[in-house]
C-alpha cells in the first residue's frame, strides 16, 4: 500500500520519471526523506501527519507549496530506494551544523506526534537517525519532552524506556 502512495506521489509531480529537482548531494533532500520515513512507518500517513509534513517543509525551508510538493515527491522516491538511514544523515551531517541538526531531529518528532501517538519503531528510527546525526541522547530526549508537550494531553507514548 504505501509503495503505491510512494508511486501516486511521483508519477503526479514528476510523470514520466523527470529527473528529481534536488540532488542527492542536497540536504534539504536527505532530511525530508528522513521526515518521509518517519511518516510512513505505522502505514498510511494520516491527513493530520500528511499536513504536518507539508507544514514543516515549507516552513523550515522556505518553500512554496509547489516546491514543497515536488521535494516530498522527490524524497519518497529515494527513501523508497534507501536501505539505511546513513545515506541521508551523512549528507546532512556535512551540511548542517549542531543547531540544523537538532532541528531535524524536532522536526522528526513532530511528525511522531503528529498522529496523537508515539510506536515503539518511530521512538527507535528517531534515536538511530539522532544517533547517526550527532545529536545527543539528552537532547534528543529533551526535544521530544518539548514536543510533546506542545502537542498537549492527547498524546499516547507507546515507545519502550523513553
């Protein structure tokens, strides 16, 4: 089901298999895939995790929605080829300093909080791809206590130790 999402979305922004608009070497690329993966690990995104998504790339990179749309489609595409998370995080790990990182890495929680709900697997993805990031088990926590706590009550942490 979602390979054919992943499909949907590319054969839409770029039919005919186009060349992507990002390169590989882009960060912006490497992190909205990153976003992307989270996205899909419990299934079909939901409107709500879908809206955040497309929120966080236009906000966070400045983008108009169209742009916003193809960098999306362009990332499904290559999380959909990837087979670790090390391709991206390396990639931003040359082009963003601690800060960047960090942000990335809140920007991943807010996408597992999208939904109302934390899994197990999206508290794991996001510690491994924190992990690979440079960023710190204290503030990889401390960044999802703030998340959280902007997301409010409704919130069901399903995830082990965290």
């Amino acid at each position: 089901m979602l390979d054919g999402l992943r499909q949907f979305i590319a054969d839409i922004v770029a039919p005919h298999g186009q060349d992507r608009a990002f390169g590989d070497s882009d960060y912006r690329l490497a992190a909205t895939a990153l976003l992307v993966h989270v996205v899909s690990l419990d299934g079909q995104p939901t409107p709500a995790e879908q809206r955040k998504l497309h929120n966080l790339i236009e906000s966070h990179f400045k983008l108009d929605r169209g742009t916003a749309d193809r960098l999306i489609a362009d990332a499904t595409e290559v999380e959909g080829e990837a087979v670790d998370l090390y391709h991206f995080t390396s990639v931003i790990m040359r082009s963003l300093d601690e800060e960047g990182r960090k942000r990335i890495v809140q920007m991943m929680w807010e996408l597992v909080y999208a939904d109302g709900q934390v899994t197990e697997f999206e508290d794991n993805v996001v510690w491994r791809a924190s992990d690979l990031l440079g960023v710190s088990q204290r503030d990889r926590i401390d960044l999802k206590h703030a998340v959280a706590g902007r997301a409010g009550g409704q919130v069901t942490d399903r995830a082990l130790g965290s």
